[in-house]
C-alpha cells in the first residue's frame, strides 16, 4: 500500500498543502469582502469573520511552508535509478520528485538491489 496521499515527493506534497492554504485563505478573504456588496453594512461583520479566518490560513501555510523548507534542508540526496536527476528524499521511503519513481534506502523494501561489482566478478563472468 502507498504511504502517500498524492502521487508526488513527501517535500512536494508538503509544498502543495501550503499553496492550497494560501489559496483558500485568500478566497475566503475575497468571499468576505463581497458580503459589504451584497450586504451593506451587515456585510462589514461577515468581511470581518471571513478576513479573520482567512489570516488563519495564510498563518498555516506560512507555518506549513517554512516547516517544508526546514526539511528540505535536512533531506538526502541522491540521484534517481530511473530519470537521472538528482532528488531529495524524507525517510526511508519517497518518490523522486520528478518521475515520481518510488525510492527507498532501506533494503528490505527494495525490490531491486543494485549489483556490487568486485575484482573477482569482473575477473568471471
């Protein structure tokens, strides 16, 4: 079963949640602001509550994106096995951010370990 709610990168996926926040904040702050149109003066109350709530989740993705950002910097880095680029990744598991290939550091997930080359098997075919 997949860990993840998206098809994406952990990093990617923490990003996501902060945009939707900033764009929902914003939208409830616009929906407020149409209620002084629809509603004269009883709209200013409503443009209030709707302001204050979308504050509240620009706060949250403020908060979300710098705790993305916090991890980012602390994530591994590797090259990904199928597109080549490099990726960052969160734990043991992750997909790579760009052809969203799941990868692992952990070998007993894995269900392709890679071969080791020595001197005698290069010596034998």
């Amino acid at each position: 079963m997949d860990k993840f709610f998206f098809k994406s990168a952990k990093i990617n996926e923490f990003r996501l949640w902060g945009l939707i926040f900033t764009m929902a904040g914003m939208g409830v702050m616009i929906l407020g602001t149409a209620g002084i149109v629809f509603w004269g003066q009883a709209g200013k109350i409503i443009a209030a509550i709707f302001m204050v709530i979308g504050m509240i989740s620009l706060l949250i993705s403020v908060i979300v994106y710098f705790w993305a950002g916090m991890m980012s910097t602390s994530a591994t880095m590797l090259e990904c096995p199928e597109c080549g680029k490099p990726t960052k990744m969160l734990g043991k598991t992750d997909r790579c951010m760009f052809c969203k290939t799941m990868l692992t550091l952990d070998p007993a997930q894995a269900t392709h370990l890679p071969r080791e080359t020595t001197a005698a098997s290069e010596s034998n075919p």
